[in-house]
C-alpha cells in the first residue's frame, strides 16, 4: 500500500512512517523540511509542504497520485497557522482524494479537542475531525490521549524538564490533570491497524493506555525513569502558568503556550479498555515502557538543560546586558565599571557551575 503521511517530519508522524515502512508500505512523507526527512527515511519519498499555505486541490491531486491511503498526523498547538493546518488543509486534501483513488483517510486528532476547551486548537481540530467524518472514505478518526517515548518532543519535554529540577518538582495547580498515556509505538500500531483493516473504518476512537494518571504521577514516573531520587512538590497556582502562557505565546508560543495549558486542564483521560476492544490489542502501561526503555545519559542531559534552559537564557541576557553596560561605563571614563564586571560575569559563572554539576553527576 502506498500511504501519504502529513506531518511526516514531527514526533508522531516519524514514528508512523517508521512503523509504515516496517510493514512493508510505500510512504510519502509531507513535510516543511525535506533533507532532514530524506536522511532519516531514504527509503520513502518526500513532498516539500507548507500546511499554512493553501496550495488547493490539484496540488493535492498531484501528491496523491498512486496513493490507496493518506494519514494525516499534522498539527499545531497554537499561532496563525492553526485553522489552514487542521481545517483548510484537511478540506482539499479530501476533495483531492474523491477523484484520486484515495480509500482509506486516518486522522490523527486529539482526545481534548472538546468545545469546552475553548481554543482555536480544540475548535480547528474538530472541525477538521467533522470534515473527515462527513466525506465518502474508508475513514477513522483517531483522538489519543497524551502521547509519550523516551524520545523528548514539546510537550513531552516540558514534562521531563519539570520531572528534572532539582530540589522540587514543579507542577501547574494540584497536579491533578487526568491523562490516559499511550506509548507512541501502540499509536503507531493503531495506525497501521487501521490501514491494513484490522480496525473497522468509519468509527472515531481514543486510543488511550490502560491506566489513567495525573499529571503528578506522570511527572514522578519521568523522575523515577531518569534515575532521579525523590523530590518535593511544589504546586504553582494556575493564575501564574496562565501568566507564563502569555509571556510564551509572545515568544513564540509552543509548549508552554495559553493553548497548551488550557488544553491540559479541559482533560485528557479516556478509557483505555474500550480503545483496546475496539482496536484488538491493549496498549502497555507507562511503567511498562519506560521500564523496557531505560534512560541513559543523553536523557538525563536533555531534560536537566531543558529544565535550566529559562535560567541560561536569562543568564546569557544579563551577561550581555552587563557587558554593555561595562563598556559604556569604561567609555565614559566610570570609575565604578570594575563592580559592573561582576555583574558581567556572575551569570557566566553561574552557567558554569551548572554545567560543572551535570557533569560531575554522570561520572
């Protein structure tokens, strides 16, 4: 089968083209940038995308040529992009399908693009999901809960980064957001499922693992995995991440954006045994993996930098800062620009310390 692959090129799109070319299936990989992709996939094709550019259904058309299936895992948490990437897109691609020969369509949503959410996300996302429902395909809509590895990407990374800190474990509010977590590769067998029939189409599931935990306990489970010892807790009020929200979505968003956190506290839990009845097999429970998958040193270093990563940069920023001010003092003949060079320099010590730590850590 030769199956089209939107979102080729991110965290859940990588593994399903990985899981689809193990099965023997011929993939096309849609993606923004083509050499990375081509690198990790030489056997598969590629298409240069831009999913926030309508290029129309005869583009489309072009793209799907020979193609029996279309896998959309595409998507964006946030920014202007948000409607053209899971609603524009998702509209022509669909009518590019009717005249292509295109049977099978699996969307790959998620389990909290609900109304109540109350984003651009959770709405776009479900219209691109009613869309999918509404068209003459073989389709199934798959709407995951949080979906994790012991590879680190978005909103994964944050997690461990706060599974990382030293001390205490920082947590938005209580902890108590539900979540249902499904290894990426039992995502990725669902898919391969659907394509290959052992899923009946026309039906949405939630493809969830068995256990439904907070947001706490995942984040313990990221520390116990990391080899970390015991942390406290330490609860920052929601008003506060809904402030970090907004200074983030003028860096750019992401993440650690407003429609992130919202769209974790609208919840994120499923029934897992219903998903494994109806998908014929029961996804393993995070214990499980994370158990199977022990981590080592480079993710001990990528979560630790990922948790300092807000204090390197402000302290990179004052250094700079410093240094300016240093030199315009000394321009200026200052008498004082001698304590100002402390100022220059205690960020850059610091960073070193910091990085002498994970250093001595891993010895």
């Amino acid at each position: 089968m030769k199956v089209l692959v939107l979102g080729a090129g991110g965290f859940i799109g990588r593994h399903v083209c990985a899981r689809l070319l193990e099965d023997g299936h011929a993939v096309v990989g849609c993606v923004r940038r083509v050499e990375p992709f081509r690198r990790m996939f030489p056997r598969a094709e590629t298409e240069a995308v831009r999913l926030d550019h309508a290029d129309g259904a005869d583009a489309w058309r072009a793209r799907l040529a020979g193609c029996d299936a279309v896998v959309n895992a595409a998507g964006v948490i946030g920014g202007g992009a948000v409607r053209a990437v899971h609603v524009e897109a998702v509209r022509e691609l669909l009518e590019a399908c009717a005249g292509a020969g295109v049977r099978r369509f699996v969307q790959i949503s998620a389990i909290s693009a609900k109304p109540e959410a109350g984003t651009d996300y959770a709405a776009s996302k479900a219209e691109g999901d009613a869309l999918v429902r509404a068209s003459a395909l073989e389709w199934i809509v798959l709407r995951p809960s949080l979906v994790y590895a012991e590879s680190s990407y978005g909103g994964t990374s944050v997690l461990r980064a706060l599974a990382a800190c030293p001390a205490f474990t920082p947590l938005p509010g209580r902890g108590d957001q539900a979540f249902s977590p499904i290894h990426v590769e039992d995502l990725a067998e669902a898919v391969s499922r659907c394509l290959d029939g052992r899923i009946a189409p026309r039906q949405t599931l939630e493809p969830c693992g068995p256990r439904t935990m907070t947001l706490a306990e995942i984040v313990c489970a990221w520390r116990r995995w990391l080899g970390l010892p015991p942390a406290r807790p330490l609860h920052v009020p929601m008003p506060l991440i809904r402030a970090i929200g907004a200074v983030a979505d003028m860096l750019g968003g992401g993440p650690m954006g407003r429609n992130a956190i919202r769209q974790i506290e609208v919840g994120n839990a499923g029934d897992g045994t219903a998903f494994a009845q109806a998908a014929g097999f029961a996804p393993a429970a995070m214990e499980t993996w994370l158990q199977r998958r022990p981590a080592h040193a480079p993710e001990r270093w990528h979560a630790r930098l990922m948790a300092v990563r807000p204090l390197l940069r402000g302290a990179l920023a004052i250094g700079a800062i410093g240094t300016a001010a240093v030199l315009a003092m000394r321009a200026a003949g200052a008498s004082i620009a001698g304590a100002w060079i402390l100022v220059a320099l205690a960020p850059a010590l610091l960073l070193l310390i910091a990085i002498w730590r994970l250093i001595e850590d891993e010895r």
